[in-house]
C-alpha cells in the first residue's frame, strides 16, 4: 500500500507532469481556455497514460531495446486511435473543437516518458496506477487553469458545457460575475503562461512552507530532548 500511496503523491503532486516536469505544455496551454476543453482533454489524456501504461508493462519482457520505442509509440498510438474514435462518435462537438490536440496525445512526450521511466520497469497494475495518477494531474492541472482562464475572460464557469453532455447541459454555466465585459487577454495564449505561473508558483509556496513547518519541527523536538530533565 505505501507504493500505491507514493505513486499517488507523485503524479498528483510531487511529480506532477504539468507543475514539476513541465512537460507536454503545447496542449496544456492551448485548450486550457474553459474548464470543458480543459477536463475533456485532460480524461482522454489519462485514459492513454494508464491503459499505454499497462500494456507496456505486459510487453516489457517481449521486446528487443532496438525495438522497444516503437513497439511503446504503436501501444500509444492505437490506444488514442480508441479514444479519438469514441470521442467522435459521442461527443462530437467538444471532438470538434479539442480538434487536433487528441490525435496529437501520440506524440505528447508526457506519455512515453512514463511508459519508458515506469512502466518498461514494474509490474502490470502499479504501471496502470501510475499512468492513471499522472493523467489525473495533468488533468487537475488543466482543469484549474482552464477555470482561471474561463473566470477571468468571460467571467463564468463551466462555458461550453453542452458540447459535452448535449443541450440539457446549457443551463449549468455559472455566471460568477453577471454582466462582466470580460478580459480577452486571460483567453489569448499569453493568459495561459500567466495562469500556468501562477500555479506553479502556488505549488512551490505550499512545499516552501511545508519544508519549513518541517524544519521548524524538528528543531523543537531537538531543543525538547536536549533540555535538563
């Protein structure tokens, strides 16, 4: 269970993909204009990593090294083929406008550098929660960012909704600030740099803080057992 529970903390925290690696930032910054685009990148997204991750782990043993990069790409690939096609199939307008960004998972580096770092070198079901956590923080990521941005542009949450769920979702947009003019530059790509800054700063606060709270802890359990009884 502690493995389970590291591999958790890596992928939502310490070695979330979006927020410490940085990278595959070209999708991340691009769709992250609402929430909608946001969550419906960032579940196809994670649905690869965890399902690549776990066929990659039951190959591992199969493969040549000469061969091993393209055996993984051709896993990747026909995994978002998958995806692409029930995307298209159900949700055709949100498909319509995540646009070429899902095809594109194929060659987001995110992907194969876990089925490489982790998967060609663990057991089937740890590869598969792996993968998972590290798709669930991508996409916490471009969810939060997508609702800065979305905040911040239109002044509304959850915009385009029914792109996803169809017209009965149309009323479920939030208007947190009624009759806002809205601000253009959150929705243009440089909102994206600023609001992914802002995120990684935030992250990198709380661990400052949390290291000193830490230090600051341990120092008092020294004091404490170095005083005269």
């Amino acid at each position: 269970m502690n493995q389970y529970r590291e591999i958790i903390i890596n992928g939502i925290w310490k070695q979330n993909p979006s927020m410490v690696q940085i990278l595959g930032m070209c999708p991340v910054l691009a769709i992250s204009t609402n929430i909608t685009n946001a969550l419906g990148l960032g579940i196809a997204t994670a649905l690869v990593m965890a399902f690549s991750n776990a066929g990659v782990s039951l190959v591992r043993n199969h493969v040549t090294p000469d061969t091993r990069i393209p055996v993984f790409i051709l896993i990747i690939a026909a995994l978002v083929t998958i995806i692409d096609m029930v995307m298209n199939a159900f949700i055709h307008p949100l498909y319509l406008v995540l646009g070429i960004f899902i095809p594109l998972i194929v060659t987001n580096c995110i992907v194969l550098a876990r089925t490489e770092a982790f998967a060609s070198k663990n057991p089937v079901l740890p590869s598969l929660v792996d993968g998972l956590m590290m798709g669930i923080g991508v996409t916490l990521v471009l969810v939060v960012l997508g609702a800065i941005r979305e905040l911040i542009g239109k002044g509304t949450l959850l915009s385009g909704i029914d792109l996803a769920l169809g017209p009965i979702a149309k009323h479920w947009v939030i208007h947190v600030i009624p009759n806002y003019p809205g601000f253009l530059l959150s929705i243009l790509p440089p909102g994206a740099f600023f609001g992914l800054g802002l995120i990684i700063a935030t992250r990198n606060w709380i661990d400052q803080r949390n290291k000193q709270k830490t230090s600051q802890q341990m120092v008092n359990v020294n004091l404490d057992a170095s005083a005269p009884a």
